[in-house]
C-alpha cells in the first residue's frame, strides 16, 4: 500500500478496486485474528513516513524516532483515534459516534487527555503506580502497553504478554470473544459504529486473566469463611456456583426484567452489563445470559476508561438513581 500512496491518487484508486476484487477471501479470514492494523491490514503508511516529507513538505518538527509520524506513540495513535478519523474508533472523552446505539458507547470506552491524571480510567502519558499489583511497579502507560503495533492473533491486537513476565493470553476473535459484526475493510463510519459498539462484543473466557497480568493481586478469588463465599469481589465465577444459596438472583439476570436492568421494573436501569458465558460457541449462545453466566472485570469496569470514577460503568461512586444499578442487574436487592 505504501508504493501506491507515493505513486499518486489515480493509480491507488486503481490498485484499491483491484484489491477489492482479488482479496475478499483472505480479508475474511485475516479477520479471524485481530481485524485491523495486522496482517492484510497493516499499512506502514498509516504510521511511518519514509522521508520526513510528503507532497513536497517536510514532516513538521520530524524526523521521529523509528520513522513515526508524531513523536510519541500516544500522539501517533490518537491522531486518527480522537474523532480525527471518522472511519478510526474515537477512543479519547468527548466520543459521539455511538450516540444512537444500545448502550450509546463502545466496548472500551474512553481515555481523558494523554498527561492529564484521569480518576475514570487509565492514564496516558504520566508515570503511575500500578493499582492492586504485587509490585506497585511505576510505568507510563502508553497504546503499546496493551495493544501490539504491528498486530496479533489476539482479538483487538491484545498483547499476549502486557507485563513481559513470560506469559501468553490468547483472546482470539472466534473462541475467546465473539462479534456479531466485523471491523470493515476498507473501513467505513457506520461500520465502525457498529464494529465497535459494546452490544456488538461477547465474551466467553481468558479476559481477567489478561487484565490480571498486571492487577496480579486478583489473580485468585480467595475463598472465606461461611457465609461469605469469598475475601473479595469475584471473578471468573457464575450467578449460580453456590446453588442452592448463592448471593446473586439468577432468575432476574437470566430474564434481564429486574432491577437495574432498563424496562419497566426500573426506570434508573442500565443495559445489561457485559459477562462471560463459558459455554458460548457463536456470538448467539455467547449473548446469551444463562445462571451459569460469569462476572468478570468488564462486568464492573471499562477497559479504557467511563465517565465515572475508577472506570465502573455505572455512577457507583457519584450517587444518583442509577448507583447501584448494575449491582442489582445480579443482586436484586
Ligand atoms: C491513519 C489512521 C490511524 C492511525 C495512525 C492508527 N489507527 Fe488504529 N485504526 C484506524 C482505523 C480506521 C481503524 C478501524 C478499522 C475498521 O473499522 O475496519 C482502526 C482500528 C484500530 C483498532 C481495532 C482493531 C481491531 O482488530 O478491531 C485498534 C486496537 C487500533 N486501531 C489501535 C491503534 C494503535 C495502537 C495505533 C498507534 C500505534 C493506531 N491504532 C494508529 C486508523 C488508525
Ligand atoms: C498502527 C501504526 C503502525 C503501523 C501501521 C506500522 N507500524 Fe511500525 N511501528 C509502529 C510503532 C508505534 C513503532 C515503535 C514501537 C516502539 O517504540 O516500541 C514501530 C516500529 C517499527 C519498526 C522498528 C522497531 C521494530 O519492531 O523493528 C519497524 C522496522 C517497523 N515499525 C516497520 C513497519 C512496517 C514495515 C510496517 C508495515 C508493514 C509498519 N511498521 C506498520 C507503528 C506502526
Ligand atoms: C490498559 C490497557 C490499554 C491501553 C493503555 C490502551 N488500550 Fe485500547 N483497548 C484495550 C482493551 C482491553 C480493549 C478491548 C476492549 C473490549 O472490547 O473488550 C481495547 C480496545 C481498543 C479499541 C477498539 C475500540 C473501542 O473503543 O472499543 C481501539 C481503537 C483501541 N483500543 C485503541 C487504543 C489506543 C489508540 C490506545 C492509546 C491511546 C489504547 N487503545 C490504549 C486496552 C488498552
Ligand atoms: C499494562 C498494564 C495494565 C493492564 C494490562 C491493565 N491495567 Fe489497569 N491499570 C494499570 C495502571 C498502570 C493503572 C494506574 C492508572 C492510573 O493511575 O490512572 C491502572 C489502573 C486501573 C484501574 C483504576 C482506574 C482509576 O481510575 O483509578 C482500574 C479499575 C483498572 N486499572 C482496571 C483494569 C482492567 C479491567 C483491565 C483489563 C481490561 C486492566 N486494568 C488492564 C495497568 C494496567
Ligand atoms: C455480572 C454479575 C455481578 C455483578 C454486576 C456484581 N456481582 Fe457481586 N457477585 C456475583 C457473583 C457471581 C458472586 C459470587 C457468587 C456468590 O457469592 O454466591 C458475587 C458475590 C458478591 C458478594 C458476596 C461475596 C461473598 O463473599 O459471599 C457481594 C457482597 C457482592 N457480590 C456485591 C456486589 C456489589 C456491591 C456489586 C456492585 C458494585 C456487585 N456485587 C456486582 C455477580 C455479580
Ligand atoms: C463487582 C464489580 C467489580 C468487579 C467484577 C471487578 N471490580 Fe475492580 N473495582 C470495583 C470497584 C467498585 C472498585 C473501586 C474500589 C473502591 O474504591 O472501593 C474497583 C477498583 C479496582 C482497581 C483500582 C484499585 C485502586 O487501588 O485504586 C483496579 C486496578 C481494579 N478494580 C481492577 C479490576 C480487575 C483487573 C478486575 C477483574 C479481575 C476487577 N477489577 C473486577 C468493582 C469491580
């Protein structure tokens, strides 16, 4: 793709039509793995400049370190995906693109201002303690620390090994998360909507344990003396593992009519908060919420971050109507 950009507008459009034509099949099956900036669809020219100079001007303030576009990874990055790009996921407060969706935002959410502390998520650009870790290790938190540049087979190009210690997290599009529509090549506004949008992702297993790689100290749910089942808030564990006296109401989570959930049992509900479901084989049986669903990190937190503190996906900290909700979506209450 790079030579078609150098070599001018007319015969890029003609080498796009041509790739169209000779590339559905493997575009289809590239998006079995991560569904963009990997494999067919990494396109150097997104991120590298050759020369420091384009169209006859020079790259201002550059060259950048390894030929980037901007001089840091975070500014390289957000420059398509801070609502720049309307085809670009806008990952970075305000985001409008998923206003007439379900539940009106994405599946990660979103980030404050790299270098601004963000008490609703995780911070870009400062140098942060590491929250619930062995270690409290310090690191400045940057796209690369989660996501791998030059794509994996993970869903959403997810390092398989975020802290460097050794392991290998498969989060692979098909086994471990499910989606009802795929990333579109060439990339589009409205598929990028509907790629993105968090209803359009489900979950079935392995994703605490990559958040886990670097919150180790919730690597276990440590058991504890009856009738608490356990020392801290779960994960990993279904509505109905303590039948027949579990702390959750599997009936109203299952049905998704209690409270907390939108309808007319609550009209401070949210949408039905995400979960795994162990036993899903198609983004169909993995939607669907059974007594054996699974609360997990995403249940409780978003990934990038929310517009509530500590990422929580409902105003748990900031009061208001809708503080428990999505407690009693699994505890009627
Ligand atoms: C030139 C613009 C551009 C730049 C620069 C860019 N992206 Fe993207 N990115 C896109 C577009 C467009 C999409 C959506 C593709 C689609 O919908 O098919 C995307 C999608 C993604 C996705 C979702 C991939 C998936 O498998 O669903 C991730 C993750 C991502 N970008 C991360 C990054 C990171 C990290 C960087 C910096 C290293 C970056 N992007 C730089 C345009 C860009
Ligand atoms: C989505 C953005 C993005 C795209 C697209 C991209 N790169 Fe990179 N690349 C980066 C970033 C960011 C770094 C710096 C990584 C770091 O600092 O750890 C990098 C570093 C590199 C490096 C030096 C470090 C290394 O890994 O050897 C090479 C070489 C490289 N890229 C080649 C390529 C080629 C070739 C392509 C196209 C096939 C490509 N890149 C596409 C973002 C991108
Ligand atoms: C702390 C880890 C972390 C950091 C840092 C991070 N991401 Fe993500 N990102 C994730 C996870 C996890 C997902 C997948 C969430 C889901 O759908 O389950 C994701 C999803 C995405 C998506 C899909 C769109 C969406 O809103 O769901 C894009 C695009 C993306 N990241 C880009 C970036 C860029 C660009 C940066 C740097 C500015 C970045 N990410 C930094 C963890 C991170
Ligand atoms: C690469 C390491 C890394 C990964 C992977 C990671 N985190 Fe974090 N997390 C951090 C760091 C560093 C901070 C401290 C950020 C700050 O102070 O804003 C943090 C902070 C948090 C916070 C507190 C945010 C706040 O506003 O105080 C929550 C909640 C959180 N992470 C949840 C998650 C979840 C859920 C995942 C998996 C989707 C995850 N983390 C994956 C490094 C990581
Ligand atoms: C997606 C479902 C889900 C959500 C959301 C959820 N929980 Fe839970 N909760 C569970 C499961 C599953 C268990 C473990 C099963 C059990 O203890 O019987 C549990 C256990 C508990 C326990 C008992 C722990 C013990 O040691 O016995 C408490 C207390 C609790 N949750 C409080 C909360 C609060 C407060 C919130 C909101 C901030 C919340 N839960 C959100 C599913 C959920
Ligand atoms: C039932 C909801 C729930 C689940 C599930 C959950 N969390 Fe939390 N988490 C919270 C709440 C609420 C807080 C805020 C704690 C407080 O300040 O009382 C929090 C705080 C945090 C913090 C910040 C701690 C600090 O010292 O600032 C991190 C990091 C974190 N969670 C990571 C995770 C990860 C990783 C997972 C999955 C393994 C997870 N959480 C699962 C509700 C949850």
């Amino acid at each position: 793709m790079e030579s078609d950009e150098e070599a001018g507008y007319s015969v890029s459009k003609i080498a796009i039509v041509l790739c169209i034509g000779l590339s559905l099949a493997p575009q289809g099956a590239n998006l079995m793995a991560g569904s963009w900036h990997t494999a067919g669809s990494l396109r150097c020219g997104d991120c590298h400049i050759q020369h420091g100079s384009e169209n006859n001007q020079p790259l201002p303030g550059g060259p950048f370190v390894y030929l980037l576009r901007k001089t840091t990874i975070n500014e390289l990055c957000l420059s398509c995906h801070d609502g720049t790009d309307a085809t670009a996921p806008d990952i970075v407060d305000p985001v409008q693109m998923y206003q007439a969706t379900a539940t009106g935002e994405s599946s990660a959410g979103y980030f404050a201002m790299p270098g601004i502390n963000n008490p609703n998520g995780h911070t870009l650009d400062l140098m942060v303690a590491t929250p619930l870790q062995t270690g409290a290790s310090t690191q400045v938190l940057t796209c690369a620390s989660c996501h791998a540049v030059h794509g994996n087979g993970n869903y959403r190009n997810l390092l398989e090994d975020p802290m460097n210690n050794g392991g290998s997290i498969g989060l692979s599009l098909g086994t471990n998360v499910f989606e009802a529509a795929s990333p579109p090549d060439p990339p589009t506004v409205s598929g990028a909507v509907a790629a993105y949008e968090r209803s359009n992702v489900a979950y079935v297993s392995n994703y605490s344990g990559w958040c886990v790689s670097c919150h180790d100290l919730l690597a276990a749910n440590n058991q504890s003396t009856l009738p608490a089942h356990f020392s801290g808030h779960p994960s990993d564990v279904s509505l109905n593992a303590f039948s027949p006296a579990p702390h959750t109401d599997p009936t109203p989570w299952r049905l998704g009519d209690g409270q907390g959930f939108v309808g007319p049992n609550d009209p401070d509900g949210i949408s039905r908060v995400p979960f795994l479901n162990p036993q899903g084989v198609d983004i169909a049986t993995a939607r669907t919420a059974t007594e054996y669903s699974q609360v997990f990190c995403l249940s409780c937190h978003k990934a990038h971050g929310s517009s509530h503190q500590k990422s929580v996906l409902w105003p748990l900290f900031e009061g208001g109507p809708a503080f428990i909700a999505g407690c009693q979506q699994c505890h009627n209450k």
